[in-house]
C-alpha cells in the first residue's frame, strides 16, 4: 500500500513540475532597459565618481542595464575608442 501511495506522490510532484516548467517557457523576459528593481536611474548618485581602477585600453562610465541583480543603474568598464 506504501508504494502505491508513494508512487502516486511521485507521479503528482513530477506531473507538477512538468506543468510548471511548461508555463514558464511561455513567458518571455521584459525587453532591455525595463526597471525591475527601482525607478531608472540615468545618471550617477550626487557625488558618486567612476572607479579608477579600470583596465588598460578602458575607461567606466554609467549605465542602467541587467547585471547578475537585474536591471540598474551602475558603473561599467568600457573599451577606450
């Protein structure tokens, strides 16, 4: 009786993931620049300056874009042109 029961547990928990997994696939990403996490920020905190310490050949400079937190405002390192 125990294994039919966990079976039939079994089967509904993989059932439910499978209907999940399956909705979710359906849903796209919000386009780029789409704040997630916050009002868009277009510009640096008041007294907010670029870090120095860029590689060489690039400079940092202000973006709102997705980084591993989501969408925000943050300072980016930039090939020099």
């Amino acid at each position: 009786m125990i294994r039919v029961l966990l079976g039939a547990a079994t089967l509904a928990v993989t059932s439910a993931v499978v209907i999940v997994s399956a909705s979710a696939a359906n849903y796209a990403p919000p386009p780029p620049g789409t704040p997630l996490y916050g009002p868009l920020v277009t510009a640096p905190p008041a007294g907010e300056v670029a870090p120095t310490d860029a590689p060489a050949g690039y400079h940092y400079v202000w973006v709102y874009s997705y980084d591993h937190h989501g969408y925000r405002g943050h300072w980016e390192a930039e090939r020099n042109s």
